[in-house]
C-alpha cells in the first residue's frame, strides 16, 4: 500500500484535505498533473466563509493575500453604475498560483507526500484501490477525487455530470494599461447584461487586473460576449492569453461509493449566482476529512446534502431569477443601495440565500411600487 489515502489534485480542495489528514496522522498521498506554482483560471476572491476556514493560528500567516477590497462598482450593461462602499469585512484577492502552492506547501509540511503526474484512470480491486498514473500505479484504501472540473476519478465511476457554466479570463498587465490600473486601482467591478444569464468581472491584484466573464452560455457566443467586454474595456484582446474554463455548480447527484469520494469542482460544488467555488472546496475538504478518519465515508454525501445543498439550490434559484430579469433588479438595486449591504451577508456566509426569497426580495417589490 502507498498510503491510507490517495488524492487526486493538489487544488484548494485536494491541498486543504491533506492537511487535515496529514495532521490527524493520516497517511496521504497527493498526485498532481502539474508542477506547483501553476495558473488556475480563477479570479480569487475569498469570501468571509473561506477566510474563517483558514484563519487557524497556524495556516492564516501562511496565506498569500494580493489585495483586500472594499469598493465596488456594479454595472448593468451601459447605463449608470452603482458604486458602493462595503463597511464589513473586505473580499479578500489572491493569486491562485500561490494559494494554492501555499496550501500544498502546508499540506507536505504537516506530513502529506506530493507527487507530480497524471493520474489516468481508478479502479476497485480487492480492498484496495488503484490509481494508475504515467509514474506507474499507486495503491491506498481511499481514493479521493479532488481533481476539478474534469474529474478522471468521476470518469473512472462513470457518474454523471451536472450543470456546467463557462468562464472565460484574462490577466491585464497594469504597466501596459496605467489608464485602466488607475480605474480599477482599488475597486472590483461586476457587470451584469452581456449575456442573458451570468456576469462580466475585474479584480484589482497588485500586477494586474484579472478581467473575466461567466455565464450559462459557453462556445463562440461566451467569446464574442467576453472579447466585447475587453474592447470596452480598452484591452486589445488579441495581444493577450485567455483562459477559458468550466464552472461546475449546483452540486453533484453522486458524491462518493465504495472507498471513494468527491470534493470541489470534480463533485460540482461552486456555488452558481457568483460562481464562488474556493469556499465549497475548502468545505467539501472538512468534511470529508471527518468521514474519512472515522472510516465513515458513506456520510460524506448526507453531510453535503444537509449543509451544501441547500444554498447550492436557492443560489440556482437566485441565479435564475437575476438572470432572467438583470435590467429589473439594476434599476431596483440603484433605487436602493442599501441593498446590496444584504448581498454580502450572503457572500459572506451571515445569512442564507434562502432568506434572499424570504426577506430581500419582497423589500426589492416593495420598493418597486413605492
Ligand atoms: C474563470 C473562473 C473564475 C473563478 N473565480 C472564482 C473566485 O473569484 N472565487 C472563488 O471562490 N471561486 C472562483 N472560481 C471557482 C474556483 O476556481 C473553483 O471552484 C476552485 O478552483 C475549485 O477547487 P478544486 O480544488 O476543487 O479544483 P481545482 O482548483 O480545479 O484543482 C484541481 C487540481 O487537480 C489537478 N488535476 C486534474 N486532473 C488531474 C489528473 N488527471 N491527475 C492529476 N491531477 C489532476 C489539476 O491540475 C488541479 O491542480 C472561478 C472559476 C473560474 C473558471
């Protein structure tokens, strides 16, 4: 045997996992694809919720955090936007090559193994499972599939996907683009109305903007979408790298079997009306830690169920109902600001979303008629 546990992926979700494990004395071994420090495609905010999973004595000084905002500015295609000022906690900017380097960094210091290949297919034998790779095969009791978007360790099961969204985005260099640094210098700027469902992004990080757009669309009208957006923006789209990604959300139907399980992006878990993803894969990481070390891994999906799930699917609800009328909820929002002081209570993980339905929304219908 290599180790009692296996995981696929050295992202948020796999790094985090191996902390926990290794630190409980688990045996743990980590196979990453690429060598670390490596691009993600992410914007990187950390919402509060993500923050207070990392803000243990020992992790916190550890993290790279790039920027804290307060400022926003949120738009609706051309018209006037809304700036607002956030007096509670800032949305914390990270450059996810050196977060996640960070969070592996800590992982292999409390005693987990990394070793980088590509893991290519998983299977069951007897009591153990099987993890080849182009380094040969590994063995562990466990195999955990940490692997994102494209997960092999679903593959390997054949499960079945869920709901994708698309993403595009870009790295702005501010020394080629002082005009717009200056712009953005200190604020992140959300603009809904590009496409009829999702939203255009940029994120002030000390070298640069990373400028995005995500939506429910994808192909050729996600791209025309985004490359307008830049050209707007005064970005000469063609002299610089896109990266396009996929943003698995709402939650897997199948999470784990027989000595397996799913974290993050490869079990769906980003959270579809922002996308939000770092928050759930550091979560799915907790609580499959707790399953595993009790040797309880069938309770892995009823935990999800009972505490995921649920904001994943009035998150969806919310999403919809945005994206279906963004014009509507722009000029309701502009009428009052003070709104939006509720969106970050959800952001934030201090009020759910379904209190969004309960509470926020008719105020917003109320304030229509007044
Ligand atoms: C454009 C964009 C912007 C986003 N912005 C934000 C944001 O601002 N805030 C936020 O919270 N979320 C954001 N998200 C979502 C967030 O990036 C993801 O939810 C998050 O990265 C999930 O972490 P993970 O560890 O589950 O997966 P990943 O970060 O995708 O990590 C998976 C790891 O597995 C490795 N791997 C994959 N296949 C194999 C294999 N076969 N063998 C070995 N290794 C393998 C990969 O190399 C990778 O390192 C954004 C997503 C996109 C696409």
């Amino acid at each position: 045997m290599d180790a009692q546990v296996i995981i696929v992926g050295g992202g948020p979700a796999g790094a985090w996992l191996a902390y926990q494990l290794a630190r409980m004395g688990v045996e743990t071994l980590v196979l990453e694809k690429h060598a670390l420090p490596r691009y993600k495609a992410c914007g990187g905010a950390l919402s509060l919720k993500a923050v207070n999973c990392l803000k243990a004595k020992d992790v916190w000084p550890h993290i790279p955090i790039d920027r804290e905002i307060s400022d926003f500015e949120f738009a609706y295609s051309r018209y006037s936007p809304i700036p607002f000022q956030y007096h509670g906690p800032p949305i914390r900017l990270v450059q996810r090559s050196q977060f996640d380097h960070a969070l592996l960094h800590l992982a292999s210091a409390a005693g987990a193994r990394l070793i980088q290949c590509r893991v290519h297919q998983v299977s069951r034998g007897n009591r153990v499972m099987m993890v080849e790779t182009n380094r040969g095969t590994f063995r562990a009791h466990y195999v955990v599939g940490a692997d994102g978007a494209g997960s092999i360790v679903a593959r390997s099961f054949k499960l079945n996907p869920g709901i994708s969204f698309s993403a595009f985005q870009a790295e702005v260099p501010v020394d080629e683009y002082p005009g717009l640094a200056e712009r953005f210098k200190d604020k992140i700027f959300l603009q809904w109305g590009r496409l009829p469902n999702g939203y255009g992004w940029v994120f002030p990080k000390r070298t640069g903007l990373s400028v995005g757009l995500g939506s429910r669309s994808s192909g050729p009208v996600l791209w025309g979408a985004f490359t307008s957006f830049l050209t707007e923006l005064g970005v000469d789209w063609k002299r610089i790298e896109v990266h396009g990604h996929r943003i698995p959300v709402g939650g897997r139907l199948v999470v784990s079997g027989e000595r397996f399980l799913l974290l993050g992006d490869a079990a769906y878990l980003a959270e579809p009306f922002t996308g939000e993803g770092i928050y759930y894969a550091l979560r799915s990481a907790e609580l499959a830690a707790s399953c595993l070390v009790k040797g309880r891994i069938g309770r892995y999906s009823s935990l999800l169920r009972d505490e995921i799930y649920p904001e994943l699917n009035w998150a969806m609800k919310m999403e919809q109902l945005f994206g279906r009328w963004p014009a509507l909820f722009h000029h309701l929002v502009k009428r009052n600001p003070d709104i939006i002081e509720h969106f970050f209570a959800f952001i934030h993980g201090q009020a759910s979303f379904h209190s969004f339905y309960r509470n926020i929304l008719p105020q917003l219908i109320n304030i229509r008629g007044s």
